[in-house]
C-alpha cells in the first residue's frame, strides 16, 4: 500500500461520518427514512478501513508491524511551536477505531426500527454519525490540542442526542446537566494543557512525555499538570465526583444511551488515561489518585444500582460503576487489563442497553416492576440479556471474566489489599443488581396489560443483538492468558500493552493467571446472583421488606447518596444567587451609571433646543455674546499672566535689593 493511500484510507475513517452528518443535516428532509441506508453506509466504510488499520499495525498485511504516524503543520505561532493535525495509530487506538465503528454500526442498525415514525428521524442519524465521527478523531489524535478539539464535539454530540426529545422537560434538563458538569472536567483538562504547553513547549503527548523525562517539568507542577487532565478524564467518564450527569443522561433515546455508554463519550475518558500513560507513570501520586478514584467510583455506583427501578439507570449506573474498574486498572499499572477491559465492556454494555430498549420499545415502559413474564414473549431479548449479564458479572467463560479477573488480581498482587476489596465487594454487587433487573422483568407472571401483550422486537433490532450477544461470549477470549494453559497465545496482551518506558518505570511484571482469585471473583458474582434469586424469584415479598425495614438506606442509595441535592444547595443555588447578584449590580449600578448619562444628554438636548428660535436676530445675538465671553475669558489670561509676572518680578526685585 502507498504511503499516500494509505494517509486517504485513515484519514477517511472519521472523514466518512462527518460527511454523512453534513450529507444528512442538508438533504434529510427529503431522504426522509432512507437517510438510515446512508448512515449505514458510511459507517460500514468506515469499519472496513478500521479493520485494515488494525491489520496493517498488527503486521498481518504486508508492511506492516509498526505503528502509522502522520502529520500535517496547521499553525504556526512562531516561538510558540507548531501545531500539527495528525494521526497516531497503534495497537491501543487500532482497537478502538474498530469497536466505535462497530458498535456505532450495530446501534444504527438498531435505531432504524426503534426510531421508526420520530419526527427528527433524518437529524437523529446525522447527530449519531457526527458523535462516531468525532470519538473516531479523538482515537487518532497524537496530540492535546487536536484530542481537545474532538473531546469537545464529542461532549456537543451528547448534548444534542440526550436532548433529541427537547420537547421533554426532563430531557432538556438532563442534556444541560450533562453539557455543564462534563464542562467542568474539560476546563480542568484545557488549564492541564496549557500548563503542560507552557513548560515543555509542545503538546504532542509524546513530546511532553520525553520533556517530564529530561526534567523541563517535574514535582508539583507536572503532578498538579497530570491531575487536572485526569479530572478532564473524570468529567467524561462519569467517575467520583462528576458522575451525576450520566444516569440523567438516560432520558435520551436508547440506542443514544448505547452508544454513549458502550463506545463514545465515556469510553472517551479511559481512552485519555490510557493513551497519556507514559506521562501519568511519571507521577506516582497521580497514579493513586486514578486508581482510588476508579476503585470507588466502581463501589459506590454498584451501590446505587441497586434499588433502582429504571432499568436503563440500573445498566446506567453499571457502565460508572465499570468505568471505575477499568481506572482502577490503570492506575494500578495494570494497563493492558484496563483496556481489554473497555474492548470488552462495549460489547456487552451496547447488548444490554438495546435488550433493555427492546422491552421498551414493546411495552414503551422504563419500570421494572410494571414487566414480569416476558420471559416467554420476548425469549431472544431474553437470552442476550442473561449472555451480557453474565459477562458483565464476570463468570467464567464469558468475555467479561478475562478483563475484570485480571484488574482484580493485579489489585491482590500488587498489595493493594483496599483496592482489592472494593474490585471485589463490586463483583458481588454487580452481579446482584444486573440478575435483579432480569429477573424482575422477564421472571414471575406479567404484571400489566402491556407485559402481557409484549412481543418480541423485530429482526432489524434482534439481529444486532444477537451478534453483539455472540460478543459477550467470545471477545475475552482474545486475551486468555497463557499461563491459564490452553495452547494459545494472548493476543490481546501481545497487540496492546504498555510501552518499555511505562513498563520500566512502573517496574512491572506480567501477573500469571490465579485460579484461586480467579475462582473467588466467580463465587462472589454467582453469590451475587444467588441471592438475587432469592429475593426476587422465590420469595419477591422479602425485598419489599427489606426496603420497609432499611428504609433510610434504601432511600439514601435511591437518591444516589444525595449528591444530586449536595450540588443543588450548593453549587446550582450558589450559582444562582451569584447570577442575581451580578444582575441586581448591573442593572442598578452599571445601568444606572448609563443611563443617568443617556438621560443627562437627553435633558442637556431638550434644553438647547429652545436655542434653535430659528430668528436670525437672536443667532447673531449669541454669537456676540459668545464672543464676548472668550473675550473676557482671553483677557482674564493675559491679566493673570501680568500679575503673575508683575509678582515674579517684585519678587527678583526685592531679592536684589535685600542681597546688595
């Protein structure tokens, strides 16, 4: 392949949808709902072109067996440096340009029938294009300054999609909380930049990676550096404290809801930790910063979820609380399980929220409790719902297993027995509160007309869920290790892992496979889902009890341990006084400074005009009288200047006299 072919190939990956969306926003009217096959159409280019990506780097097309750079200047600021729009594709950005292609594809698939009849159809698949076109440019950047520009399309997709039903209160509201909160993080990630661009002159992450390490920037500063584009990450991915946006977020479509959770958006935010690592391993304290935060992110979303009766905010709070395992694996060192833990969970995160569409779009439903019994009706979003569930707790053999027994085992091996015990406290409640979702909805007899008259979704929706459950089973097993002793190798490990430099300095040692934790994990989750079971298959009225009798705990997990009412008392209220405070300042002091001027001059006006008589006569007056005033206002200066100089003299005088 010529290296110009190549360059056109790559840079056609993000270029295709982008295109779609500006194909779409201009002729979607009158595509109507063929604007769908359009969609289609260029994401599967797309796709195409990611999969020769993954090829040529992984060495299998002739060539290959090297990662693909490019550049391009794009401004140049003199002493300042030159930015460059490029491209950096390794074994970390090949695999994710083919799941968001992939993913992107499967939920478009999807979006056909469960769209079907929406008022802004054509709109719906250009934003949803726009959104994979810009997680695809964020993948490819080699560069802060490049990835910011995505990250924040990215966010604006979000916005857009979560608010697609604008005529819902709920929705607009939940797409402004989550275009606010998420800006927090971003404006934390734009200062690390700056910081970072300001002491190494660079903001290539490659350059900035080799400047820490010659020491143009190092101690606090690198770490406070580090920190803030982790709190960018934080933002994006929904972990502690800015985690409050993505449950709200549920109030888009579902297939918008699959998308954001399984491949974009959040992903994007694992994505930043994972592609910077060989800046964040230079700084062990923040390191311990996104291990912690991850480790509980990852408890205390799994707590939330439990009582929840939404079923898309009980798959919701399950992606913040996975998305703190996969920080928890990176910031423990355990990079390559962290990412193969993101490769994995979109498969099965993007299964279980169309199976959760899937109800809806049968019983137009979010509450649980108002299903039951569609075990029978609905027997194929059935079975793909149990295949991701079981992924999703991590049970043996499914897809699930390989990347979260790894991040747990690292955390056991490394010593960091606290962080071990929440991976491991979570295992169990995952697996809880996913089987109390299915059991409660397609378990029991129907509970309402509308779960009694369910049907099973039709074969544009049931298709891409059946590849995508296919994918919960198998994915993982790209990554089995090989000290588990089947006679293959781990591929995944030996095509994305972290460079000789991240490795040396974290001073790693690949971690054989445990049988024994890897055995515990499993005993947890199926403890798990035991008692899930329990509760809510063999003996239903016992949950109802427990929820009686642990009240307050039921209620403080409900309201997601009132973070939402924290923010409001503080943050949204005190915001809000300081915006009638500033109002209150500009309109009395600012404007009234303005307007007291406007009014002076008007007066000042209504009085001169009673000058303009229009008599000839008495305009000749005032020019005399004018005249007369400069005059005597000239004569008063020269009069001062001779007394003044009458003084001065009478003065030098007397001095001569009183020195003689």
């Amino acid at each position: 392949m010529e290296t110009v072919g190549q360059q056109l190939i790559i840079t056609a990956i993000p270029a295709l949808p982008a295109l779609v969306f500006v194909v779409l926003a201009l002729f979607g009217r009158l595509l109507k709902e063929n604007a769908q096959y359009v969609a289609i159409l260029g994401v599967t280019i797309s796709l195409v072109f990611s999969v020769f990506a993954l090829l040529f780097v992984a060495g299998i097309i002739p060539g290959g067996g090297a990662p693909i750079e490019f550049s391009k200047p794009w401004i140049n600021l003199g002493a300042g440096g030159i930015f460059s729009m490029g491209v950096l594709i390794d074994g970390l950005a090949a695999v994710m340009l083919v799941v968001v292609c992939f993913v992107s594809l499967m939920i478009q698939l999807y979006s056909g029938a469960f769209m079907e009849g929406d008022s802004r159809f054509s709109w719906f698949y250009a934003v949803l294009n726009l959104f994979t076109a810009s997680m695809l440019g964020l993948v490819l950047a080699p560069n802060f300054i490049q990835l910011y520009i995505f990250w924040e399309l990215v966010g604006v997709c979000s916005y857009l999609l979560v608010g697609h039903w604008f005529e819902k209160p709920s929705a607009r509201d939940a797409a402004q909380k989550a275009f606010l909160v998420t800006r927090v993080g971003d404006a934390a990630l734009f200062i690390g930049i700056i910081i970072f661009w300001s002491t190494t002159g660079s903001v290539a992450f490659e350059d900035i990676s080799q400047a820490a390490q010659a020491g143009f920037i190092g101690g606090s500063l690198f770490t406070a550096a580090v920190v803030l584009v982790f709190v960018g990450a934080i933002g994006k991915s929904a972990q502690f404290p800015l985690h409050v946006w993505l449950p709200d977020a549920m109030e888009g479509p579902t297939p918008v809801s699959a998308l954001i959770h399984a491949a974009t958006m959040v992903a994007a935010g694992v994505y930043l930790v994972a592609r910077t690592y060989d800046i964040f391993v230079q700084s062990p304290e923040a390191m311990l910063v996104v291990a912690y935060i991850g480790g509980f992110t990852a408890l205390m979303a799994g707590t939330m979820a439990l009582v929840k009766k939404d079923i898309k905010r009980v798959v919701a709070y399950s992606t913040v609380s996975q998305l703190g395992y996969m920080m928890l694996g990176l910031g423990i060192g355990s990079y390559t399980a962290g990412v193969f833990h993101l490769y994995n969970h979109a498969f099965f995160k993007a299964l279980l929220f169309l199976c959760a569409g899937s109800i809806i779009y049968a019983m137009d439903s979010y509450n649980m409790f108002e299903m039951g019994g569609l075990r029978r009706r609905m027997p194929i979003t059935f079975w793909a719902m149990v295949l991701a569930g079981l992924s999703l707790s991590g049970i043996f053999p499914f897809a699930g297993f390989w990347s979260k027994d790894a991040i747990v085992a690292s955390a056991y091996e490394e010593h960091l027995y606290v962080l071990f015990g929440m991976a491991l406290l979570t295992v169990f409640l995952t697996a809880f509160y996913i089987f109390r979702a299915i059991f409660v909805a397609f378990m029991g007899e129907p509970r309402t007309e509308a779960a009694r008259g369910a049907v099973e979704s039709p074969g544009i929706m049931t298709g891409p869920m059946l590849i995508l459950a296919f994918l919960a089973v198998v994915s993982g097993w790209v990554g089995i290790p090989e000290s588990f002793g089947l006679p293959i190798p781990d591929y995944f490990a030996e095509f994305v892992h972290p460079s000789e430099f991240a490795t040396t300095t974290l001073d790693l040692d690949p971690h054989g496979f445990s049988f024994v934790l890897g055995g515990i994990s499993v005993l947890v989750a199926l403890l798990g889902i035991g008692l899930a079971y329990a509760l809510y298959v063999q003996r239903p009225e016992r949950s109802g009890a427990l929820a009686r009798r642990f009240a307050p705990i039921h209620t403080f997990l409900d309201k997601g341990w009132y973070f939402d009412d924290l923010y409001g008392a503080t943050f949204v209220r005190g915001s809000r006084w300081l915006g009638r405070a500033t109002n209150g300042l500009d309109r009395g002091l600012t404007g009234g400074l303005t307007g007291g001027v406007g009014r002076g001059a008007s007066r000042l006006g209504g009085m001169l005009q009673r000058l303009q008589s229009g008599g000839v006569q008495n305009y000749a007056l005032f020019i005399l009288l004018a005249v007369l005033v400069i005059g005597v206002i000239v004569g008063a200066q020269y009069a001062v200047m001779v007394v003044g100089l009458v003084v001065v003299i009478t003065i030098a005088a007397f001095a001569v006299g009183v020195r003689l």
